[in-house]
C-alpha cells in the first residue's frame, strides 16, 4: 500500500502523476496507459479535457452536421453555432466552444458536399497548371499542409492561413528546372 511508496513515487502524486507506469516505461507505453484512460474516462460519460478523445467527438458531431446538410453546407458564419447545437441536443459533455479541430470537416460543415469538391477540384487544378507547385519541395510542402488540416483548423486563424500561405507564394517563385517532369497523358497518341 502506501508504506511501499519510495520518495520518487511520492513526489510524482504531488505533481499529478498517479499511475507509476508514467515513470517507469518508455514513452510509447506511457501514451497507450494515457489513451487507454482517456477511453475509460470517456465510456464513464466525459471526454473534457482529453485532446485525443474530445477531438474525436468534435468530429463526429461535424460529420453529423454535415449528413443534415450534405449539399449546401450551412455556411461558413454558422458552423460553430450550429456544431454548438448538434452537441447541444446530443447531450454530449464536451466542451461546446471549440471547433472540430479539422478542416477538412469545416470545409464540409460550411460548404457541403458542393463545395468541398469546388475547392479540391480548384486546389488540384492549381497544382497541375503551376509548374513550380510540381516541385519536390513545394510538394513536400503541400503534403504538411495537408496534413495539418488533419488535426487543426488550419485556415481559422490567421497564423495558420499564413503558414499555409506565405510558403506557397514564395514555392511559386521557384525556377521551373527544379519541377518533377510532367507525364505525357495524351489521349491516341503513341510515343516512339
């Protein structure tokens, strides 16, 4: 019990570490202890202040705000009061305020279906069109980019639009010599 507490394990409690396993393994282990729970937390009735599992029910709940409204969205000034209401009338004990902490969803939530592929479609084709965007480094980039809209509103905030931003401008520049070399894609023509 408490008499076989060293002094280490003592001062872990008073700095809020109460299980031993997050002192004693590595890393990797300490994270499956924390997300397990996180989950057990979450099934008793409340994923607050768990980023992991909160982040996961703020998905949801977009995704059922997107299902309601799949073709037109509800428009970019509504999305948090209407994710706020979903949440709401879920009855779900999370922390209403935040978004869903994914752009991608966003993008669904305010556009819709519609414009969620107006946007891919315009994103793509600038790809395509500017050679120096087919870099490997302006790939690179747009592959971080990409995968931040994974885990954050990356567009909601202005140091985020300017990480998106700001980089892209500058990739733009790049002599054209540095592009990957485009695949000849043309229809009924043969190549020697």
């Amino acid at each position: 019990g408490v008499v076989s507490l060293s002094l280490a394990d003592v001062t872990a409690v008073g700095e809020g570490v109460a299980n031993p396993v997050y002192l004693r393994h590595p890393s990797l282990r300490k994270m499956a202890y924390m997300l397990l729970f996180e989950y057990e937390n979450y099934r008793c009735g409340g994923a607050k202040d768990f980023s992991l599992l909160e982040r996961l029910v703020l998905w949801r709940n977009a995704w059922h705000v997107f299902r309601q409204h799949p073709l037109s969205g509800v428009g970019t000034g509504d999305v948090a009061a209407v994710c706020r209401q979903q949440l709401q009338s879920a009855g779900v004990p999370v922390d209403i305020s935040k978004s869903p902490h994914n752009q991608y969803l966003i993008f669904l939530v305010a556009f819709g279906l519609t414009g969620f592929l107006l946007i891919t479609f315009f994103f793509i084709r600038a790809l395509v069109r500017t050679p120096s965007l087919r870099s490997p480094l302006a790939l690179a980039y747009t592959l971080i980019v990409l995968a931040s809209f994974v885990g954050e509103n990356t567009l909601g905030t202005l140091a985020g639009c300017l990480f998106a931003a700001c980089p892209c401008v500058l990739l733009v520049q790049l002599p054209t010599d540095t592009v990957l070399p485009q695949p000849d894609v043309s229809i009924g023509t043969q190549t020697p």
